[in-house]
C-alpha cells in the first residue's frame, strides 16, 4: 500500500523554514513545508517576516559590505579555535 504526502507540523515547518527559504531541501521536503505554509496561517506570516528579514540583511550586506576586521576575526575563529566549526 503506498503512503500519500506526509504533512507536517508547525514545529517541523518553521524548523526546516531557512533551509526552505534558501531552497536547500530537497523537491519532496520543499512541497511539504510549501503546503504547510499555503494551510497555516501563522507559519505563512512568520515565514514572511523572515523572507522580508532576510531580504533586509542581504540588501544591507550588499550595501555596506563586513568590516575588514570583522572579516578577519571571523577567519580566524573558524581556522583556529578548536570549539568553532571547522576549527582544529
């Protein structure tokens, strides 16, 4: 017997939101959380306020650019701190 589309939950939409927004789920997941969105309300308004925080963020970074030291401190927390990702 096949099973039909699985429905998720508002805490499974709204834990795979960025994922969705940066359309880094795969197609069958993008469905799910898109049909969640297109039921329920209050998940379809916080995933717009962060689509519109989002879009926020990118058009400041673009205007403004990162600081070259904060640049810097960045790579060098990834490189060398053991605790951040990535780190040895």
């Amino acid at each position: 017997m096949t099973e039909g589309p699985h429905e998720i939950d508002c805490r499974e939409a709204l834990d795979r939101l960025y994922e969705y927004l940066d359309a880094e789920l795969t197609p069958e997941l993008a469905q799910e959380v898109a049909d969640h969105l297109a039921k329920c309300a209050p998940c379809l308004a916080v995933s717009k306020f962060e689509t519109a925080y989002l879009r926020f963020l990118e058009a400041r970074t673009r205007a403004q650019g990162a600081p070259d030291d904060l640049k810097k401190r960045i790579l060098e927390r990834l490189l060398f701190d053991k605790d951040a990702p990535g780190g040895s």
